[in-house]
C-alpha cells in the first residue's frame, strides 16, 4: 500500500473527505508510525554508521535521526570489534576520574547529554578516553522515512504490514474527527489486533529459526 491508497482508504472508511480532514491526513499517519515503530523492534527501524574517536576527547556525537543504541563498538588497528557496555555517566567518571590520563580502548559508553553547539542532539561520553584513534561502528533505532514524505510513496512498512498502518491511521482519524465510541473501539480493536500480528513478525518470527528453535508446532486437541 502506497500512500495514495493509504490517504483514499482512510477517507473511504471514515466517509470523510472536508479538506481539513484531507489535509491532517499526513499527521495522522505520522503519529501511528510513530506508535507501531515504539511497540516492536522491526529491522527496517535500525541504522548503521561508523566513525573515528580519538586519544583527545572522551565525547561522541550521536547521529541526528538517533533515537537509541543497539550497539557500539570499538576496532581496533588488527580490524577486532570491542563491543563497549553501556553504563551510567557517574560510572564512568568515577572509574576513569581523568580523562586526560586514564586512556586505553574504549570499554564503556553512555548517553551524555545535548551537544554543546546543538541541544537537540545528544552525545556520548565514552570510557577510558581512547590512547589512540579508533574506528567505531554504532548501529541504532531511528524513525524512518514516512511513507508521507517518501519519494514514491511507499516504505517497508506500508509494502509488508498496511493492515497495521491502515488501522492506527484510522484510530488517529476517528479521534480527530470526535467519533462514535463503539467505531472507535473497533477501530482501536482491529489496530490492536494487526500490531500484535506485526509484533509476532518483528519480536519472534525474525528473531529465531527452524534450526536453532526448532519448528513451530501448533498442540493437537
């Protein structure tokens, strides 16, 4: 389902089409893509990226679509990955009370706060402050695209789970639109229904495998 078919179907189900309504149409979408992606752990809604630390600061910035780690990790000159653990900022300081001596590989990081020339993005503060440059390799959770603002309409969410997307749209509509309790409800039931379909996919189905988890097998009654 593109985003066409998604705008046509919520005014077709509501019965709506006053261009107020037409026009929050993006907003409505957006707000249940930002639910679904909040609910589950979808791959589609991880990103990576790598970058250099070096021996002169203990700080790292996020990237500006971060929403929160998955994983960070330090490379060594011979190519080894040191996965760092995350901790509190205090745990940090008093395990490695100087930066400007106590260096070694990265071990540690934690989410530090704003940066400095932008308080809309965060850093981290990593520990030991590195004795040299490393490479490093952080993937994390980020909002994607909206199937609003894509180029062609569409995204993976809107091309594999619509019924999840449909409905979470329509609960967003019917409660701008102030509407009848007993359609909110089943529009609330049916977006609830298709989440815990998408939840199964994204939190079970492609976390396991017939080898190491054997197959599924429905009990004979």
């Amino acid at each position: 389902m593109n985003y066409t078919q998604l705008s046509s179907a919520i005014q077709a189900y509501t019965e709506n089409t006053e261009a107020d309504f037409v026009a929050n149409i993006p907003v409505f979408v957006t707000q249940a893509e930002q639910r679904i992606y909040n609910s589950m752990q979808f791959p589609s809604i991880r990103k990576n990226v790598t970058g250099v630390v070096t021996s002169t600061t203990p700080y790292l910035a996020c990237p500006s679509d971060f929403l929160a780690v998955y994983s960070l990790a330090a490379i060594d000159a011979d190519g080894n990955y040191e996965y760092l653990l995350n901790k509190d900022v205090n745990f940090i300081r008093q395990s490695y009370p100087n930066p400007n001596e106590d260096k070694g590989i990265p071990r540690y990081y934690a989410l530090f706060g704003p940066q400095s020339n932008n308080a809309d993005e965060l850093t981290f503060i990593i520990g030991p402050t590195p004795d040299a440059s490393y490479d490093v390799e952080l993937h994390y959770f980020y909002y994607p695209q909206s199937i609003t603002t894509a180029a062609d309409g569409q995204t993976w969410l809107g091309d594999n789970f619509d019924s999840v997307l449909l409905y979470g749209s329509l609960v967003e509509a019917y409660t701008y639109m102030k509407g009848e309790q007993d359609m909110m409800g089943l529009y609330n039931q049916k977006f609830m229904e298709a989440l815990a379909l998408a939840k199964r996919l994204a939190d079970g189905m492609e976390r396991q495998d017939a080898y190491r988890s054997g197959q599924f097998r429905q009990k004979v009654t």
